[in-house]
C-alpha cells in the first residue's frame, strides 16, 4: 500500500512516502520556517524521490491534531487538497498516537507530550502491540501536574518524548516517582512516515474518511477565541 504522511502539527515538518512495509523517503525540518513555507515543497521532494507519483498513492495519513492551531490547518488543508483532486482517502491519524508510535519498539509506557501552554500539554499514553497501538489513555489537554499524578499512579516505567519535553522537563525531575527515560534525539520530534505507517494500521481497520469529510482536531479552542470570550 503507498501512503503519504503529512505531519506538520508541531514545531517540525515533516512529509513521507511508504509502499508496504517500506519508508521510500522522508523529509523532516524543524527550522522555525512556517510550515505554509516547507510542506509543500518538502511533498514535492518525497514524491519526486521516492519515484511514486501522487496518482498512484492509495491514501494520505495526515496528523490531525491536537497541536498547533495553524499547523493543523495548513496540514488539513494540504492533505485535503490532494485527496480532493486525486480522488484519495484521508487517514486521521491523532498527533499523540503518530508521536508515540515514533518509539513503539520500547516495553515501557510511552507518553507523548507537546507543549500547549499555561503549564498544559497535550498528551496521552499507549503502549506498543504487535499491530498498531494500545491506547491505555485517550489524548486529551490536560495540566502537567494532573498527567504526573496519573503516571505516578501505573509505577511502571515510561518513555517520554515531544517538543512538550524541555518545557516540563525540570517539573516532571522534581515529581515524577517511577523509573523514566526521554527519547533519543532523533526519535524525540513527530516524523511522517511514522504518521504513514500507523495510517496504513488504520486503513485496514476501516478508519479512512473522505478528503470532504476531513478536519483536523484541535481538542481546545484557540487563544483568540479564549481572549473573545473572557473580554
């Protein structure tokens, strides 16, 4: 199956193309460029380099959020594009369980952790199975000191990764009372192709959706909508 990831939910960009259980190309930045800047370019590149032209894909996994309010928009806007005029399916792929599935080859409790402000994150935790992900908690937006409690709670150890990492990094040292590790440096930010290779799990169990029925995920309203409504 081919499939193009998208990920452009965070600070890092990132575009792939898969063919089975294969990653053909796969094209990160994480420059501090807008992503309405890279994404597109970077698609153009994965495509071109990985020999397999749009019209031949089977589907396109996006990150479909939470995250960045701009960059799911223009990930959304992007994939759906591409869907419409190709007539192919989105596969929404949740930014956390794309994030976690990064790391899915460690036993411990992987927790996924974007910075989301005012000493929030959005996260979840999960754990690898033989296909896909068990999702042992959904992604929600929630304050760091209430997912520190609750990994406290499960004494295992856990995997920590995401651009929410070295903002709470010195409150999860001084809280946190089970064994711990963060992802190494180049396992530690969202990738596409693991977007792409969860989205191909999904596929299969019937997840896809129309490029028309597609929308991303924001799981909170936006600081603009928040100072609208407390004026």
């Amino acid at each position: 199956m081919k499939i193009l990831g998208i990920d452009s939910s965070g600070l890092t960009a990132s575009a792939a193309v898969i063919n089975g259980d294969t990653v053909i190309a796969e094209f990160t930045v994480n420059n501090k460029k807008t992503h309405s800047q890279t994404l597109l370019p970077m698609i153009e590149k994965v495509v071109a380099m990985s020999e397999i032209p749009l019209e031949e894909l089977d589907a396109v996994a996006v990150a479909a959020g939470p995250g960045s309010f701009t960059g799911l928009r223009i990930g959304s806007a992007t994939a759906k594009g591409i869907g419409l005029a190709l007539k192919k399916p989105i596969i929404p792929v949740p930014t956390l369980e794309g994030l976690a599935y990064r790391v899915a080859v460690s036993d411990a409790l992987i927790c996924p952790m974007m910075d989301a402000r005012r000493d929030q994150v959005y996260t979840g935790l999960y754990r690898r199975k033989k296909s896909g992900l068990e999702i042992v908690q959904a992604q929600e937006a929630v304050a760091i000191s209430e997912i520190t409690e609750q990994i406290n709670e499960f004494a295992e150890p856990v995997l920590f990764l995401g651009d929410g990492i070295p903002v709470q990094e010195k409150y999860l040292e001084e809280n946190l009372k089970v064994p711990y590790e963060f992802a190494p440096m180049h396992l530690n930010r969202q990738g596409a192709a693991a977007v792409a290779a969860l989205g191909s799990v999904y596929f299969a169990e019937g997840r896809a959706e129309t490029a028309a029925e597609h929308k991303p995920v924001y799981l909170r309203k936006s600081q603009a909508e928040r100072e609208r409504e407390n004026a």
